[in-house]
C-alpha cells in the first residue's frame, strides 16, 4: 500500500493519484473538507429499485449521484442540492456539480468486486482498478454521503470523536432489529450503524452539530444505552466494521455504568454508508456487483460548506 | 354531520363544500383519483424540525406541500415533482402546482386543534374551520401524502382492500418497536402502520402495484404473520385507529393459520399519515397545533395520474 502523498489537499488531487496507482490506500484525512462518497455499482437491472431503497431510508443511504446513463463512469448526474439557509428549498434549485475530469473505474484507491454475490477481488483483479470488470453499457454508479463530513465539524466544534483522536476506525455495527424499508429486490437488509461516545450532557449539542449534515447521515439515530438493545446491536465490544471502541485512557471495556474520568459515557449512533453495501450483498443479486474497498473512498471536487453550509472545516 | 353531495368530482368542489360546511364529513370516495392529502399547522418554530422529520422518515411522513411563508394559508410550496419515465428525475424539473382557490383554514371537511398538547377541537371551537385559531403570521400547514391513491390501483389491478370491500376503515396500528428516526424535538416517535391482509401468493403483486406510489407511502414496509412481533403491534384485533379487521366471511378472528375459504391470508403493513401526526402529539409542543379531523381530508387539484404516472383509476 502507498503511502499518501502530502500534496493531495484537493478531490480533484485524490482522483489523479488514485487513477496512477501513487495511492492505493484509505482517504481519511486527505483533501480536508472535500467531499467523501461510498461507491456502488449494479447492473442496470437493479439500478430502479436501488434508487428506491435510498428515496426509502434516506439516514442510512444518502444518495449523491449516480451514472449520467447507464455504462457512463466519466459524467455523473448529480442529487445534491446547494443549502437553502431559509431551510426550504427553493422551487427550482440547479444539482451541484459534483466532479468534472472523474474515471469512476480508476479514481478510488482500492475496489472490491463481487460476482453472484461472491467476493472475488482482490483475489482475481487488480484492486485498484475496474476497468476491466466495467460492463460498457450495463454498469451503474451510486454515490453514497459518508460520514467523514460531520466528523470534522464535531471536532471544531469541540467534541472531536473518540476515534479520531485515537487515530482508530469508527466503530460499526450491525443493527438486526432496525430493519431497512424494502424496495425491490431489496428485502432483509437492516441499518448498520457507527457509534461514538460521548457523554450525556453533551448529546444535544452533538445532535445539533450534525443536523445539518443531510447528505452524511444527518444527526443520531439513535443513543444511550438502551438503544444498544432496541437496535439489536449483538456486541459493543465487536463491532462486526472497524475498530472495536476503547474508553478515552484506552482500555478495551467501554459499557454501562463504566467510568472514564470520573463520567459516565454513553453510545450515540448514527446512520452508516456500509447500508447500503450490505443490502446490496444481502440481495444476492447475479452479475457483477463492484464497490470501493472500506475505506479508500470516491473523493469530489465540492466542499462541505459548498454542500452543508458550514464554514471553519 | 351532512352527507357528500353527489356532485363532488372534483378537488376543487370538495374544497369548496368544505369551506361552505356542506361537507363536514370523510372524504373517502369524493372526488375519485384527486389526490388527497393530511393537515399539520405547526407554530414556526417547529417547521425546520418537521421538515427533517419527514426529510429522515420519507415513507411514513411523505411531504407533499406547505405553507409557501408562515402565516400563508392561501399558498403553498409544492415538493410533488412529476413523473419521470426514466426512473431518474431530470436535473431541475418543476414542482407540481397542488391547489389553486384554497384555503387551509376552511377547506377540510373538520379539523382537530391542539392547545399545549391538548385536544381542544371540537369541544370550544367551531371543529368546521380553524380561521379563528389560524395566527396570521405564525402557523405553518403541512400537507402530507395519503394512502388513497394506492386504494384505488389496487382495486384496479383486481387486488381491491378487503376493508374498501367491506365499507370499513383501515386498520391502523402503533409499530412501537419501530421508532422514526429522531429530527429536532421529533424524538420518540414511531411508526403508525396500516393493514391490509393479502394471500402469501399475492403479495408480490401488491407490492409492484403499490411501489410507484412513493409520496403516497410507496410499497409495503413489512409483511407477514412474523412482522406482527417485529413491528411491535400489540394485538390484530384491537387497532389503535381505523375499524378492526374482519376476514373476507365478516368474522371478527383474522389470525396467524386461520383459513378463510381454504386459504390463508397474511397481514401487509404499509407507512401511515397518522405517523406525523402522532409524532407531533408526542413531541408535546407548546403553542397551538392543528390538523384535519380523521378522514377528512384537505383533496387538492392534481390527479393520481399526473403525480403518479398511473392510469385507469
């Protein structure tokens, strides 16, 4: 794995690098305040009901954009719309553009690729690179709102998360008893949350912080301790995504009623950009089904405050 | 409470009986294939976090149009964008106009007022008309998709509701394991589902025939006897709204294995336009609150067809 080149403070700087194999590695903390994206592609028979299943759990799946037609990897149609601050949009407002000079086959560090529901790179393709498991004609591309937007508004905010200071993945678990509303066919799948903890004086400036993040999961889903159970999370210690949580001096039980510094913390949990993977792999769907590697994200050309309206990133 | 005149085909006409109190009853059946739509008035300074609700919890709250600035009662801003073919909305399409000649203040047939979290309509106001309770420069009507307009398709496509059959209201039901995802001071909420029973063998077709109707609920969000526990539904038999289920022979007991002409039906749960209005009640706002009486609802101009590209309604 390369390591990242200091000079990628750009979307547009990410893409190239990644499109040179310079980087083939996770983007957190590249290109700050560029905009992040999960990546999905389908073939176009299932590109309808994808659509409907993110209209349909809008938290968890925030669609940004998708192929301009299907098989197209270098224009996307854009859903993302400039903030309104009257808080209503206007009748007519244009979609943003969201990356010119993009090769969505090359410009994610790594790739996973499945066929018929299996797993099969990087076992039998290059990683780094689709283009020659893209179907010219048939491929379809989502773009998924990815959470990396609110965590930098958290920390200049003050309430930087747990796992950014400790330099560790955010946590994220599967939520059995949150079902996703269905769409097509895609049936059974079920929200998959990240978690961070924070006190519980802190919860309702944390959820009015990540309000506005629309387009990355918006505020918590749920928090406390009794969400653990309500959402049907199996283990706080293992998550089935990420790294598992550690208490702020860094020893592994982080739980109910456990003090860290003389506080109590309690789990927040947010809508994750790993939904709507798993629906996807849940769906067993034939063909070729192709998404980004975790972590090694899609990054844009627009900001957080060109998208968000939030300054001071 | 006077009986629908026969000359009510159209929105407009049922809106003007309404604001005349010819018509201070349901509105099921008038004006076949007008859109009808349910009535939330909020004091301002909980629109911001209404909108988000539905924003977050599209298939239970679908937002059809508001108030176009607090205080308007006789404009809306419409978020019904036409029907696209291609199944991916054109870049800036135009909103649907919903109404002309209404007024939110007199055009349901009854209404429902809410001081301080409590129900004050119809005991000391005129429950015809909230012009007297309506603040000139403060309240803010929210109109939200009902599921009427799938009613009609399903009878079209031989699929009718048993309920429709039978002259009876839906039953309704609180999916208390099934909470909304959470938007400003809209915590706790959960969803408000409606039944209709159908054979396993039908159930497909009841959810191809009912997806394309996405600001009026959509597809079904669960099924079967299993989802009766998942959902949190207390009892079958008891629906917190709506009129209890019958089998297709009248019999009060519709349960898990009990067959009905040799067969057994299953129960399809779909989103509900009651879920926002119980939100709002939960919330415990302060201030007064109003919406339509149940049933009766606010019918506007468009057609099932114009929203939903549907025909033959």
């Amino acid at each position: 794995m390369a390591s990242p080149p200091s000079t990628l403070t750009t979307g547009h700087a990410v893409r190239l690098a990644a499109r040179s194999k310079a980087l083939t590695g996770p983007t957190a903390g590249l290109a700050p305040s560029y905009l992040q994206a999960n990546l999905i592609v389908l073939p176009s028979q299932y590109a309808a009901d994808f659509r409907l299943l993110c209209a349909r759990n809008p938290v968890p799946c925030p669609l940004l954009a998708e192929s301009s037609r299907p098989g197209a990897f270098r224009s996307l149609r854009s859903y993302v719309y400039p903030p309104d601050n009257t808080n209503a949009p206007s009748p007519s407002p244009r979609p943003l553009v969201l990356a010119k000079d993009i090769d969505l086959r090359t410009d994610a560090p790594a790739y996973r690729v499945f066929r018929d529901g299996h797993l099969v790179a990087p076992t039998d393709t290059d990683p780094t690179d689709i283009t020659a498991a893209w179907h010219a004609t048939d491929h379809v591309a989502f773009l998924i709102g990815c959470s990396f937007s609110f965590d930098a508004a958290l920390h200049t905010a003050g309430l930087a998360p747990r796992h950014v200071a400790q330099n560790r993945n955010v946590p994220m678990y599967r939520a059995a008893r949150t079902p996703l509303l269905p769409a097509g066919v895609f049936v059974g799948g079920v929200h998959v949350v990240s978690m961070r903890p924070y006190r519980a004086s802190e919860i309702e400036r944390v959820r009015a912080v990540t309000r506005r993040f629309g387009a990355a999961h918006g505020e918590p889903l749920a928090w406390g301790w009794g969400a653990v159970q309500a959402l049907g999370i199996k283990d706080m210690q293992c998550p089935e995504w990420g790294d598992a949580p550690l208490t702020g001096g860094g020893s592994r039980v982080f739980g109910e009623g456990v003090e860290e510094d003389g506080e109590k913390y309690v789990p927040v949990f947010w809508g994750c950009g790993v939904t709507p993977q798993e629906a996807v792999v849940c769906a067993n769907l034939s063909g070729t089904v192709m998404g980004h590697a975790p972590g090694c994200m899609v990054v844009l050309d627009v900001t957080d405050e060109e998208v968000f309206a939030v300054k001071g990133m």
